[in-house]
C-alpha cells in the first residue's frame, strides 16, 4: 500500500464503491431482463405441451365421431332399415344403439320419405311408430336432395329438439335408399326411402373426453361447438351458454375481449394454437386471473365432402391453466435470484472496503452452488410432474428426430414394442414383463417396424414438415412377427425459430376394435351371399327340374339306342349335379345337417376328369393320372365330393396360364385309414404372404371379377364335414424358378367293413404296400 498510496486514499475507495454500485446497478437490471424472458419461454413451453393435450383429445373425439358415423352406415344398409321390416327392424335399432350409447347416442330415427311416419328408438328401451309429423326436420330436407346419397350431416348443436328441451342435442343424418337385397326383396328398386338419424347428447359425448383432463395442478379442458355454445365446462351453469354472453353476465367488470378475439377469429375457424387471456374466476378464486390456453378443432365433417371455400363444420377444444402455477415456480426462482444478487454486492462492497480475501470468495461460490442445485433439483421435480401425465398414458407416446430416431418413448409404447418383437401373442400389457423405455432411445423406427411400416412412418415424418398439418390416420403396423392396426397422430415440435426439429407420436392400438369391424362386414356379406344364393335357386331350380323331366322321358324310350341313351344318361348326371350345386348355395350360409354317404374315389375321379379334359387340353395341360387300383369306398357324398375336385383342378389351370402339367395320385395313407388324392401342378406356386390365408372366406390372389375367394373355403369345409382334411405344399416361382408348382392333398375316411356290409356294398382288399408313398 505504500508503493501505490492512491489506493489507500478516500477517492480510490468512493472509485471502488461507485463501480460496485454501478455493476450491482446492472445486475439487477439484467436479472430482471432475464426472468421476464425466462418467464414467456417457460409459458410459451407450458402451451405447447397444453396444445399436445388439446390435439390428442381432439384426435380422440374425432374418432368417436366417425365411429358413430360407420355405425350409423352399418345400420343404413341393413335391409331392416331400408325397408322397415316389421319383424327386425325395433331389434337391429337396439342392437345398434346397445353399441353407440356410451358414445352419446339417446335416440335413433328412421323417417319415411314424406316425414309423417317414423320408427324409434331410445335409450329407455321404448321402441314405437309415430305418425308424428317431421316434414319440416332441416334433415330430412337434406337427405331429400340427390346430390347427398351416401354422405353423413352433422347438424349443429340444439337445445330446442323436440322431447330433449334443454339438452345439447345434435342429429347426425344419413338418406336412407333400397339398395340391399334380401327374401322379401330379391330386385331392390334403388329409390329413395327416407331417412336414418342417430339424436347424439353432445354434453355426454364432450364430457367423456374433458372430465379426467388436468393441465398442471388446478388446470382443465373445456369444448364449444361452431356457434359458440359451451359443450362442457367445469363450470356447471355455463353448459349450454353461448360463451360470448355468459362470461360477461357474470363479471361485467372485466373487459373478455381478448377470449372472445381468439374464440371468433381462431376456434370458430377451426383454427388451432394457444394464447393468453385475463378471466375473473378460477376454482374459488375471484377477480383478474390471467389464463394460458390451447386449442385445437374437432372437424365434424368428411374434408373430401366439404365445398371449396367454406370451412369444414367444427367443435374445439381448449386447455386452459392459470398462468400464476408457471409463474410461481420462476418468481420464486428469480426471487431468490435476486436476493443472491443484493447479498453479492454487499459482499463485493465489504470486500472493496476490507480488501476481500480468498475466503470469503470460497464461501460465496460454495454458497451460489448449493442455491443453483436446490433449484436444478426442484425443475426437476417439475418436469417429472408434466412426465408423469406421458408415463402413465394409455397409448403409444414418442418423439423421434428427422430421421426417424428415437428421442423419448413412454412406458406402454416400449413394452408393447418389446411384447411384439419377442414374438409373444398380445393378450395383454399386464401380461408382459416390463421394458425399460431406455433401452429404445437412439434405434430408428427401421429398428421397430417392418420395412413397409417403417417407410410409411417415414413418409409421412416428411409430409409434416413440408405441410405444417396434423392428420390422424388409421393404419396397419408390423412389428416383428406381428401385426397390429393404429390409430395414430404426428404433430411437429419447432424451435424459436419455427422449425421442425423434431415429431411427437401419439398412436392408439386398435386391433380388436378393427377385427370386429372387419367381422361386421363380412357378416354383412355372407347375409347378402345367403339372399342372393336363394333368388339364384329359385330361378336355376325351374329349368334343372325341365331338363331333368325331359331326360328321364328320353331315357325310358331309347334304351334299345345304347348310344343315345349313354349320351342322355351323362345329360341326366350332370343335371342332378346342377341340382345338388344350388343346394350347396341355399345351406352356404347355414350349418347343414351332415348326411355321410359313401364314393368310389377312382370311379368319382374317372368322371370328372373325362368332364375336364377337354377344357385342360384347350389350356395346352397335359393330364397325367395315377390311380390306384382296388381303394376303398370312403365316407363323402359323390356330388359334393366331385364339387371339391373340379374346384381344384380348376385352380391348378388357372395357376398354369401359358400350360404345364397337372398329375393326379391317389394312394392309401401310411397309417391304411384313409385315402389321399393329390393334385400336383407346376404352376406360378402360391405367394408365401397369402399361403396362410387362402381357406378364408373371400380371400383370393385373382383380379377382381375372376374369382369370388368362396371356393377353397367351401371345399374344405366339405372335406371336413366328411371327417377329412385338405392340405398343401407350394413353391412360388419367384423364390424357387426351377421346382415352382402347387401340391393339393385331400384325405377321406375309408368306410370300415361293417359300415360297407351295413350298406349293402362289397369292401374291396386293401392295397399292397406297393401302392402307398
């Protein structure tokens, strides 16, 4: 100090002190700065998770909604509805409106064309026709107009339907014309029958999506519908209200201008985003509350239906939260902050004055960093609260970057990816062991899906971000072994910037849901199979009956001209198997009596192929048979069996377009209880992906219109009706170019001796061993 007196002098102290003070002075100042833009990054972040939540409820009501609508065109091509059959049609309502209720659905109603009759019935269990006039019904108008065939109205909102005054009541609406077939009406005439109306609780359906919805610890979700009604709200006497009006006769001192700006010019648009507003009541809180709030539309209305120019028919959905639950946790932050910052330039003052020293520098650091992990550990805290609502989800949640790597995954969508991976059948979560959502962080949706499923993720990753738009989509998904159906959405994550810099997945597992869709329809089919098959009959059985007639007059008078009477006893053959077809038709869709008759197999098989040979020789087909001699009668009836042979020999040719070989066999099995007959050709082979399913019902590898996929399955269900079985072996071309081809193998029963002797037939010797494979 004696080396630089200036410094022990009171001008370089009032120096020290007045650049302490200016440095304190700017410190407070940045602070200050700091927290303002930490607290509109923080609200910015807090709205963007509300406006996921908003989005995702919204996706889930979108798809209740257009549940209702496949059900409501489920029900409107019953042929009960179409024709108001007086028998079915109060059951088929029922059965419907069993299945939709907890969707909302009070009433279902079906009008005639004129609107002085109607059919109803409601969720009391109250079926009845009224004579109730509802000519005037905005629906019916609708439904009138040719151009709406096919399409499903939305109405709005009404509180003034008649027998639900006062309740939120919407009709969804589709025309209703005789398309279907069935005994009664084998010609539908296609003209316009009415309408068919499902009257939905709008409250009920928005309720069950809103009531669990928390955003952070006093926040909640609330729906409007496009004239601005409060659909449901944790406010119990605005249910109801036009949102407009009824927040101003509750506090008139508050001016709502900035809610009514964004519920005008953004969620009656359809519009979704987030916002800010100041509210006089939260809880039981009164007085200016500032909010934060999301919002995202339901769209109500098919996009592909609705006219160019005019905004699709939409609800909306909000997320609201006080803005003091973000701003508590940051004020205490930065008061704390601030304190720390008052005691640093008091410390730095008294050091200035005292000359700190080293120790009090250690005290201080040491002190900054205790404060700076209790307020690590304490955001921590908070973040593992807003985890907590994706941990715990019910559906698949992820993040993945542009490409495709995952980012975060909750606990469902990792273990349903390691359920589906480790080849278990999924009867269930809770049958699973527990996967760790780490384990996933870093592998590719490649790593996950199967190729194809993977390329459509990818896909659609990139129509995202080059769109801006969020889409919900129902798709299959393999993984691993397995297949799944989803409900999925994707919603871009941008950076300040406003871009995309990562994708938040959100998917539903709906494979049992879909299965049953898809049993629905194909229930639906067999029930128009079943109709058609019975005009059919009735109008082949007439002429087989004349055909017959005629050949058994014939017959008794040319059996001195065995020629001719060879050639009219093959004309009378081939007429009762015509007859035995259509039978086949009227029992397709029942379960028939089964009746086991007994059939030379090497005489059943020399028939049928002497029928075949020329269509196989006009193919360039060679035919080669191996047919044992002396195999016994088996358990099957002649003309059925005879069915199921020509069926595959018939799909044999079809499999060799450009010709080959078809060879028939047929041997006793090694175990001398039954016969095999083979059917082996060197055709195109099976695809391996359609190998396991080509004895399902409608299942075909042909092109539309040359096949109906009913063949296979009616022939195995014949050989199984006989105690038999079908099975087969095939090389697809493409994987094996050099022994392509397909072998069909059926077995019979053998006829035992006291079956034969009971019969009245001789049981021929068994073969010799020479004659088995």
């Amino acid at each position: 100090m004696r080396r630089f007196p200036f410094l022990a002098s009171r001008y370089a102290l009032a120096l020290l002190l007045g650049v302490n003070f200016a440095l304190l002075g700017i410190s407070i100042y940045l602070g200050l700065k700091s927290a303002n833009q930490m607290k509109e990054i923080v609200k910015e972040d807090f709205n963007q998770q509300q406006l996921v939540l908003a989005k995702h409820t919204a996706s889930l009501l979108e798809q209740d909604i257009h549940f209702l609508k496949r059900e409501l065109s489920t029900l409107n091509f019953s042929p009960s509805m179409q024709y108001v059959e007086p028998l079915s049609w109060a059951n088929r309502m029922r059965a419907t409106l069993a299945s939709v209720r907890e969707e909302g659905v009070v009433e279902i109603v079906r009008l005639t064309p004129d609107g002085n009759r109607a059919y109803q019935v409601d969720s009391r269990g109250v079926d009845q026709i009224t004579t109730e006039s509802f000519k005037d019904a905005p629906f019916l108008s609708w439904a009138r107009q040719p151009e709406h065939k096919g399409q499903i109205l939305v109405m709005p909102v009404s509180t003034q339907i008649p027998h639900y005054m006062g309740r939120l009541i919407t009709v969804m609406a589709m025309p209703t014309y005789e398309m279907s077939v069935d005994d009664t009406h084998p010609h539908p005439s296609g003209a316009f029958a009415g309408v068919l109306a499902f009257y939905i609780d709008a409250h009920q359906l928005a309720k069950k999506f809103t009531q669990g919805i928390r955003s952070g610890k006093t926040g909640y979700a609330w729906i409007m519908d496009s004239k601005g009604l409060f659909l449901t709200h944790p406010e119990r006497d605005f249910i109801g209200k036009n949102a407009f009006t009824v927040r101003k006769e509750r506090m008139s001192a508050i001016s709502f201008d900035a809610i009514n700006q964004i519920q005008r010019e953004k969620m009656l648009a359809g519009k979704e985003g987030w916002g800010a507003y100041i509210s006089g009541w939260h809880g039981g809180m009164a007085g200016e509350i500032q909010k934060l709030m999301a919002y995202a539309p339901v769209q109500l209305e098919d996009r592909n239906l609705v006219q160019e120019g005019n905004p699709p028919t939409s609800w909306s959905v909000a997320v609201v939260a006080p803005s003091s639950e973000v701003e508590g946790v940051i004020h205490s932050v930065y008061v704390r902050q601030f304190y720390l910052q008052v005691i640093i330039g008091l410390v730095v003052l008294s050091g200035t004055i005292v000359m700190l020293n080293f120790r009090y520098e250690q005290q201080f650091s040491s002190s900054l960093e205790e404060e700076v992990n209790r307020q690590k550990e304490k955001l921590q805290k908070s973040e593992a609260r807003y985890q907590g609502l994706v941990e715990n989800a019910a559906d698949l949640i992820y993040t993945v970057d542009g490409d495709g790597r995952l980012l975060s995954i909750n606990r469902y969508a990792a273990n349903l990816f390691a359920m589906a991976r480790s080849a278990v059948k999924p009867a269930g979560l809770e049958t699973l062991v527990e996967a760790a959502p780490h384990e996933f962080v870093g592998r590719t949706l490649h790593d996950i899906f199967n190729q194809k499923s993977a390329d459509f993720h990818m896909e659609w990753l990139r129509e995202v971000q080059e769109t801006g738009k969020v889409r919900s989509k129902r798709h299959p998904v393999g993984i691993g072994d397995q297949e799944f159906w989803f409900s999925t959405s994707i919603v871009g994550i941008k950076d300040e910037q406003g871009q995309t810099f990562a994708y938040e997945i959100i998917s539903r597992n709906i494979t049992g849901r879909k299965a049953i869709e898809d049993r629905m329809i194909n229930m639906e089919k067999l029930a128009s199979i079943g109709t058609l098959a019975a005009g059919v009959a009735h109008e082949i059985n007439n002429p087989i009956a004349v055909i017959l007639g005629f050949a058994e007059h014939l017959l008794e008078q040319t059996e001195s001209l065995p020629e001719i009477h060879e050639t009219l006893q093959v004309i009378e053959d081939e007429g009762l198997r015509c007859k035995k077809i259509v039978e086949n038709l009227l029992t397709f869709a029942r379960s028939p009596e089964t009746t086991e008759t007994s059939a030379d197999i090497t005489g059943l098989l020399d028939k049928t192929l002497a029928v075949v040979k020329n269509t196989l020789l006009t193919k360039k087909i060679r035919l080669d048979t191996s047919l044992a001699p002396g195999l016994p009668r088996v358990k099957g009836d002649p003309q059925e069996l005879q069915q199921v042979f020509i069926n595959l020999i018939n799909n044999a040719a079809d499999a060799m377009k450009g010709g080959g070989i078809l060879k028939v066999v047929t041997t006793s099995s090694p175990d001398g209880k039954r016969v095999a007959i083979e059917f082996i050709d060197t055709g195109s082979g099976i695809p391996r992906d359609a190998q396991p399913k080509i004895f399902d019902p409608f299942f075909t590898t042909k092109k539309t219109g040359e096949g109906t996929g009913l063949g296979l399955s009616m022939s195995y269900g014949i050989i199984s009706k006989f105690g038999g079985n079908i099975i087969f072996t095939s090389y697809p071309a493409e994987e094996y170019p050099e022994k392509h081809g397909t072998t069909f193998t059926v077995y019979l029963p053998m006829i035992s001796g006291l079956e034969a002797e009971a019969a009245g037939q001789e049981q021929p010797m068994p073969p010799s061993d020479a004659n088995l494979y």
